[in-house]
C-alpha cells in the first residue's frame, strides 16, 4: 500500500545529492533513527551514482510503504541505459566496471532490507529496495 | 563550492562542514595536494564531525587523498568519523585499511605529533 511519493531525476552529478537528501528527509520523516538514515542515504547515493555513470539518466522515487504491522521507505531506481549483462556477476562482492571502490548493488543490498533487481540489456534497470522500520 | 584549508604550524586543517558533492569532494583533492605543495606542511588533519554521509565515491576520494598526500611527504589523519558513518561504511564493504583516523581533532593532532616527532 502506497500513500505518498516523491521523485528525483538524475541527470547531472549534483543530482546525486539532491536525491539522497529528499530520501533522508522522508526517512527522518517515517521515524528512522540515525544510523539507519545514514544507511539509507547512503543507499541511494550509491544507486543515483550508478544511473549517472552507466546510464547517463534516470529517476529515484520514494514510497513510504506500510506492512501489517510497521512501516518503511520504499526506493525506486530506474534508467533506460545499456542494462546489466550478468546480474549474479554485478551482485558478487568486489565486481566494479568503473574501477571505483567496487562498493556498488552488494553494499546496497547489506544497508537495506528488501533488494530486487530488473534488468535488460539496452532498455535499462529498475532497482527497487525497501528499508524497513523496527 | 570550495573547502576551506588553515594552516596552523606545520600542519593544515580541514573541517569539512558541507554536503559533499563528487565535484567539490575532487575539488578539494587538488586544493589540498597544491596547498601542501605551497606551504611544505608535514601533517593534515581532516575533521568529518560534521559529515553525516560517506558513500563509496566520497570514500575513495579520501583513501586517495591520503595515500596521495603521503607519496608528497605529509601524513594525513582523519577525525572524527561519526557511529552511523562508520557503520555504513563497513556495511557497504568499504574498510579504508592504511587510513589513519583519531577520535577528535585534539587526537589527531596529538598523534600527528607522535608520528611525525615534532
């Protein structure tokens, strides 16, 4: 169940912050204490950077979803780029292409609770990960 | 938007107290390298107090500078990482090995005097 949503495109590098600020904001909103506000802002940093360096462009959304009994920020990160050849590869531990830090989707996938990934070549990927409130 | 460096002695600080963006954190990069370079500093500390997010780019920007500025001959030390930064950063698999890092800027300080004998 969805009830609120707001969205960040990423074209440019300052983008990058702009995103993660609007999806602390929210986070703080929902109630999550600092450290799990770090997680998710670093988080989203993480997926706009990729949307700027693979794809050029894209979009962040957030959702404050609701389960039976608690509530959490639900983050969307879509491209249309060149896609991901091989999903198992880009989630292993250490997998970089941009020679960075090679931090990138499994260090995503450790700071949030849900993770799911879409991804085909040349029409692009959607990322959809979900931090849950305790 | 540029990060301001002081030098005090022989060292030079930086309190980082804005948002990091890719640009100024590069940015900043260069102007510490060059800033060493002017005024043969031998130490630099860089406080995080104020830094509530550091991904893997931001990271790798500070890695580097570190290992960059030792290869010039100054000793970098990092202060004062905040719980939540540093608990992120292990979660996301970043560990900075060979980074030195002190509680606050008075620790640092102090253990830049240790390491550099002065």
């Amino acid at each position: 169940m969805m009830n609120s949503q707001s969205c960040v495109t990423i074209l440019k590098e300052w983008d990058i912050v702009a995103a993660r600020q609007m999806g602390r904001e929210i986070a703080k909103n929902i109630g999550f204490g600092t450290v799990d506000q770090a997680r998710i802002t670093t988080a989203i940093s993480e997926l706009a950077r990729n949307i700027y360096l693979y794809a050029g462009e894209g979009k962040i959304s957030f959702n404050i979803v609701q389960s039976l009994d608690t509530k959490g920020i639900s983050i969307k990160a879509e491209d249309k780029g060149p896609g991901i050849k091989d999903l198992s590869q880009v989630m292993e531990d250490g997998f970089s292409t941009s020679g960075g830090l090679g931090a990138g989707l499994p260090g995503v996938r450790r700071l949030m609770d849900d993770f799911d990934i879409i991804s085909e070549v040349n029409k692009g990927t959607t990322i959809v990960t979900v931090k849950w409130l305790r | 938007m540029r990060i301001p460096i002081l030098k005090l002695h022989n060292y030079l600080l930086i309190s980082i107290q804005t948002e990091l963006d890719d640009h100024t954190a590069i940015q900043f990069q260069e102007d510490l390298l060059g800033e060493i370079h002017k005024t043969e500093a031998t130490g630099v500390v860089i406080d995080l107090t104020s830094v509530d997010v550091i991904d893997s780019f931001i990271a790798k920007v500070l890695g580097d500078v570190v290992s960059m500025s030792d290869l010039m001959g100054a000793k970098v030390v990092l202060t004062g990482i905040q719980p939540a930064v540093a608990m992120t950063l292990i979660e996301l698999g970043i560990h900075l090995q060979n980074v030195p890092t002190a509680l606050d800027l008075e620790q640092g300080l102090l253990k830049l005097h240790q390491e550099l004998g002065e």
